[in-house]
C-alpha cells in the first residue's frame, strides 16, 4: 500500500510530464521526417533523398537535448515531495506512526521514482520510434535504446539530487527552485570548468555522436554512466541517512 | 497485558537548542486505565509522545514503552504494531478517499478489527467515497479515531481527541474510550477539555514546561486536595501556613484562602490554634487543581 499512495502522490506530475513529453517526440519527429523528406512526404517506401539520413538525425539529437531538458524538470519534479513535505503539510505524524521504517518510506519512493523516471525516457521515445516508423522512416532501434540509455544512465542523478534536496528543505516551492537552481548551477560549472565531467554533455549524447552521421556510437561512455549512477546511488543514501536523523 | 508500565521514561529530555521542551521526564503509565496527560499549550507533551513514538530523538534520557526501548529504530516500528496514535491536527491524506483511507491503514494491521472498522462507520456516518480534502473538521476526526479504534492496539494514545467534535461526538467519544479500557486498552490521552478528563480518566499526569508535576490517580487526587477559606479577627499572618502540603495563600484583609494538595487536617488545626472565626473546607475539581498547579508554576 505504500506504493499505492506513493503513486497517488507522484501520479498527476508524471502523467502531465509523460503527457507533455511523449506529444511533444510525436510532433518533432513528425517535423523531422517531413525536413528530412522535403516536399516528398510521406517518403516512399523508406526512400530518403541523399545526405538527408544525416539530417534526419541531427534532428533526433536536436530532439534528445530538448527531451533531456524536459525529462530533467520532469524527474526533479517527481523527486519533490516525501517525508519532510509531509511534515509541512501536517500528515508526517500519520505516515511515521505506521509501523514501517523511514528507510522503507525512502525505498518505496525512491523505487516508483526511478520506475516513472525510466518510463519517462522509454515512452516518449517509443513513440519517437513509432511515428517515424508510420512515416516509412523508422529510426534504428538501437539509437532509441543508446539515447534511452543515455537518458537514464547519465541522468537519474538529477533525480537523486532532487531527492535530497526535498530531503532537506520542506517548502512547496523552495525545494523544487533549489533543486532547479543546483542542476543549472552544476551544469554551467561543469562546462566552464571540468567540461569532460559535465553530466548534461554526458545524457545528450555529445559525448558519444559522430558528427557526420549525427548516430550515437556504440561505444558508449560507460564509465561516465557507471560514475553518474554511483554518484546518484550516494546522493540518495544521503538522503536516506538525512531523513533518518530528522525530527518530525 | 501485564503489570509492567505500558510507558516509562526515565530522565527523557529534549532540548532545542537552548531551549528544554521537556526536562528530565520520569514518567509511569500503568497498563489496563485511561491516563491524561494534561498541560498548557508548550507544556511538552506533544514532544514527549512524538518522542515515545520515534519522530523526534531524545536529547538525553530513555524510555520504553510496551517494553521496548523507543531509541531503537528497529524496536520502535516494531512496538507501533500495537500502538494507535491520533495526533492533535488530525493528519490524514487529503487526496484519499474515506475508503481508500481505511484500506491504507488497515493494510498495514493485521488484527485489523472489521466489525468495529463497520460500525464506527456506521455510527459516525462516514461517506466512503468522498475525497479526505472534502470532510470536515469533525469527519476528519471521526475519521482519524476509526482508524486508531480498529487497529486493535495495545496502547492508544490521543493526543486532544475530542478536537472538532460536537457535543454528541464528544459523548460517543467518551464512551468508546471506557469501552476500550474495558476490553484491557491503555489508554494515553492529552487534553484541554478538563470537563471530559474528569468523566473518564483514571490517572492523571500534569506537564508544564517539560516537567511533570502531578502524577497521580484521580481518586487520590479528588480525596487530597482541599481548598480552605479561613476568616479570622483581625489580619491573619502567612507565614504561619507554610506547612508541608500548601500549595498557594491568598489573603484579602482578614480572609485567608488556602489550597492544599494534602494536610488538609493540620492546616485546619493551625487555623484553629490561630483562632479562625470560620472554617471552610471544600474538595477541588481537576479544573482547580489543573490551574493553580500551572499557575503556580
């Protein structure tokens, strides 16, 4: 029942940002097929005129760095709200007095939030895959699965940083606008100083893209994915630890 | 249930920075009664229960209650599967419905009591489908006391139950409280409401700025404490009545007026030996001895 009403919490800011997210891939793509086809829409039979492969996929890159930004508000969002919010609000002493533990109340939310996040980054490209593939013009599935990856590898610390944010500071909006302000803030950092590092480069692929074909290479940053993951794993240990000493 | 304390602290404090909300708290509840636990607002006792009940750590001290220690986080879930707890605000999740409520809490509750979950329902008339966030303060608290009712807990504790109810609910209340106690629930209840406390408590507890200063049954209470109006000749001197058991003095010309906690015979006879014109000996409410405890203080 915990997931139950985890969902119910996080249910109204997922299916908005899966929503908005999966419309606005429908749509792009839809634009890129028609570029990339010029005044030959729908192209026949998977035909493409020459050079335009490449510029078909330098609109689906176009399409990550815009999914990248909204998948980003999209999982701080979801990784608002939990125990210290519900403090503010009054209902802490009702969860707390259950006889459940505070790292299973962490658990539980930090599990349905990675859940909507990676459902978050497969649905709207699914449906990037899809409509490409109603247009004759079907992206390969390996690139969906490389930028899906990509997405979630490199990007779920965004969604431990909001969780320990929210972890920290109770209000309804000083928590998501901290959370905000420390994801633009560490981006911008990042590029000015340790470029290389920079997890931002690392989810949209920039890192990774042949820049002649616009295909992500299957060679994969994995050890930037693997730092991303474990950086994201101590950050929610942190919060776990952070919830456990609070008062409430 | 056994003898054993179902609540016992020991030295329990909590400090806010400089500040104490509760200071060095030695605190025994009997298991098998209906205990208040009385005090001004920022007397500490919604700290000592958020204590007991591991929201909030103790800056020092310990306790244990249903015999396990309330430190231990392992030991304190654990001892919440006999403890129902309705908190003063009456928390409840604003964007489940009435049922969805129930089916929450009773998920959690194996000895989950349908008959009383039913007819509470019924007899507070509780609309199932409405959204929690639609209810009003007396729904919400009918509500809140369903769910600590038909948990089957060992140890019940309220914090200011009667909160939001109207008269008529206040009398289910009480009786669903004795009835409760009767079937061997402890029962660990603050509140305001004196009126009621008096109806049903057996023992009280009173807190005031983190340190208790009553602990006692209400028997001993009601057959202790005596207020005694002495006239006398001429202006009778104080200083002859701090006796062991007087609590306060108050003097208007030659009337004097005594509030004792116990000795109320010598402090008769002290009267006497000083040639009292009239005395008169009157028990005390809880009421009374509630505020010139807190007064005093």
């Amino acid at each position: 029942m915990l997931w139950y009403k985890a969902w119910l919490e996080t249910r109204a800011r997922f299916l908005t940002s899966l929503a908005t997210l999966t419309i606005f891939c429908g749509v792009f793509v839809h634009h890129a097929v028609y570029v990339a086809c010029s005044n030959t829409f729908p192209c026949a039979e998977g035909w493409i005129r020459p050079g335009r492969q490449a510029e078909f996929y330098r609109l689906l890159v176009v399409t990550q760095e815009f999914v990248v930004l909204m998948w980003v508000m999209a999982v701080v969002l979801l990784g608002m709200g939990g125990i210290v919010r519900e403090k503010a609000l009054g209902t802490a002493s009702l969860t707390l007095s259950l006889p459940v533990s505070r790292t299973r109340l962490m658990r539980v939310r930090v599990g349905l939030g990675v859940l909507e996040a990676i459902a978050l980054a497969v649905l709207p490209w699914a449906t990037v895959f899809g409509v490409s593939w109603v247009a004759r013009m079907p992206v390969l599935i390996t690139q969906v699965g490389l930028y899906v990856l990509l997405l979630i590898g490199g990007g779920l610390v965004y969604f431990a940083t909001a969780v320990l944010v929210s972890s920290v500071v109770a209000g309804e909006y000083t928590a998501p606008a901290l959370a905000f302000g420390v994801v633009l803030l560490t981006a911008i950092m990042f590029d000015a100083w340790l470029r290389r590092f920079n997890v931002w480069r690392l989810v949209t692929g920039d890192y990774s893209i042949d820049r002649n074909t616009y295909l992500l290479s299957e060679h994969l940053p994995w050890l930037g994915i693997v730092a991303s993951l474990s950086t994201a794993g101590l950050i929610l240990l942190a919060s776990v630890v952070v919830v456990q000493r609070r008062d409430f | 249930m056994t003898n054993e304390p179902v609540i016992l602290t020991h030295c329990l404090t909590k400090s806010y920075g400089t500040a104490k909300a509760v200071r060095a708290l030695n605190l025994s509840v009997e298991g098998n009664r209906i205990t208040a636990f009385l005090g001004r607002n920022g007397a500490g006792k919604s700290t000592t229960i958020k204590m007991l009940l591991g929201m909030i750590r103790p800056t020092s001290g310990s306790a244990t209650m249903l015999g396990k220690q309330i430190i231990d986080a392992e030991g304190n879930r654990e001892l919440r599967k006999h403890v129902a707890y309705v908190a003063e605000d009456k928390p409840l999740y604003g964007y489940m419905t009435v049922e969805q409520t129930i089916r929450f809490a009773s998920s959690f509750y194996p000895d989950w009591r349908s008959d009383v979950e039913k007819k509470l329902l019924r007899d507070y008339e509780l609309p199932l489908h409405r959204k929690v966030k639609a209810l009003s303060k007396g729904m919400r608290t009918k509500l809140a006391l369903l769910l600590a009712f038909a948990r089957r807990p060992d140890l019940l504790i309220l914090d200011e139950p009667s909160e939001g109810l109207d008269p008529v609910g206040i009398e289910y209340l009480l009786q669903v409280l004795v009835a409760q106690a009767a079937e061997g629930v402890s029962v660990f209840f603050s509140s305001h409401q004196i009126a009621e406390v008096e109806r049903v408590a057996d023992h009280v507890c009173i807190l005031e700025k983190g340190c208790l200063l009553v602990d006692a049954s209400l028997d001993q209470l009601r057959q202790s404490y005596r207020r005694i109006d002495l006239v006398f000749a001429s202006v009778p001197p104080e200083r002859d009545f701090h006796i062991s058991g007087v609590e306060r003095i108050q003097t208007h010309g030659r009337e004097m007026s005594v509030f004792a906690s116990r000795n109320a015979e010598a402090i008769i006879a002290r009267a006497r030996d000083l040639e009292a014109v009239s005395v008169e000996v009157a028990p005390v409410g809880l009421r009374d001895i509630f505020l010139e405890t807190v007064k005093e203080n």
